[in-house]
C-alpha cells in the first residue's frame, strides 16, 4: 500500500511541475507587479483555452498531492 501511494505521490509531483511549468506568466517584470494587480483586479480578465486548461489541472494535482501526502502519512 505505501510503495502504491509512494509511487502515485512521485507521479503527481511531476504532472504538477509540468503544469506550472507550461502556464505562461501574468505579468512581467516589476513593473508588471505594481500594474498587474490592479490589471486583475479592475480588469477581471478570464483566462481561456490552454492557460484555463492547465490552471484547473494545477489545482486538481495540488489537492490530489496534499491528499496523497496526507496518505502516505497516516498509513507510515
């Protein structure tokens, strides 16, 4: 059971590196700091396509990450 869940564990973590490695950036710069969140907060821009693809794909691997990780706790 704790090499399955090791083994599930070691899989995610690459699929969400990959993920947050494949989004492109919001904002470059500093520059892009100070302007970038006013943009998303008055601007409440949407992302589409790809970038909405992978941004959810990021959240369901984190979720699934730390309920892994939570696993592999309890059951060590």
């Amino acid at each position: 059971m704790h090499a399955l869940l090791v083994t599930l564990l070691v899989i995610v973590c690459i699929a969400l590196i990959a993920c947050v490695l494949l989004q492109s950036g919001k904002s470059a710069g500093l520059s892009g700091a100070i302007s970038g969140g006013a943009e998303q907060l008055f601007g409440k821009q949407k992302a589409r396509g790809l970038d909405l693809v992978l941004h959810r794909a990021t959240i369901v691997l984190a979720i699934i990450f730390f309920a892994l990780t939570l696993l592999i706790a309890y059951f060590e």
